[in-house]
C-alpha cells in the first residue's frame, strides 16, 4: 500500500467515524415549564398579569408577549419583565371581560 493510499485509507475511516458520531443538540430558545394562568384554562375572573416559567434564563429585554382575543385581534399587553427569578417572565393584562384569549410569546 503505498503512501497515499494509506492516508487517503486513514482520512476516509475518520470521515466515516465522524459521519456517525453523535452531534449534540442545541437549542435556540427556552422551553416553557408552565404559566399563570394555565394552558386552556378557565377562570371565574380575568387576570391582571401573565407570568411565563421557562426551563432555563431568559433575557427580558428580548422577550415578546402578545395577547389576542376569540376573533384574533391583538390587545395591548404591558411590557415583559423580570418574575421572581431569571427564568420568569411576566406581563401586566388590561381588564379582560368574558371571553377567549390567546398569548403568544417569544423568548431569547
């Protein structure tokens, strides 16, 4: 075997490890571990804020919550801030009358 066929041997059994070695996982963006109020749940009155609990720190000043009610239309929702710890978030509600609502979020 000569020289380069050897290294060109070597070379293709690396590639072919690297091919099927594992690559760790990376995430974008915090997961979200619960909220207040809960997902689809049903309350005898409005709530006067949203509070966001995520799997990890999240930075507030990149933060979006967005409201919207049964017919889609955004309603204004104060600006997010810091919760009880850099992995919450929380936003003062307008009053709320009867009536489906929606929140959207985003985190970085």
């Amino acid at each position: 075997m000569t020289r380069s066929s050897r290294f060109l041997s070597a070379l293709g059994a690396v590639l072919g490890v690297l091919a099927v070695a594992p690559v760790p996982t990376a995430f974008a963006h915090a997961g979200l571990d619960s909220s207040t109020p809960a997902a689809n749940s049903v309350l005898e009155a409005g709530p006067t804020e949203i509070v966001l609990d995520f799997d990890e720190t999240v930075e507030v000043a990149l933060a979006q919550i967005e409201l919207y009610d049964g017919s889609g239309t955004p309603l204004q929702v104060g600006r997010p801030r810091q919760g009880g710890d850099d992995t919450v978030v929380t936003a003062p509600l307008p009053t709320l009358g009867e009536g489906l609502y929606g929140v959207v979020w985003r985190t970085a």
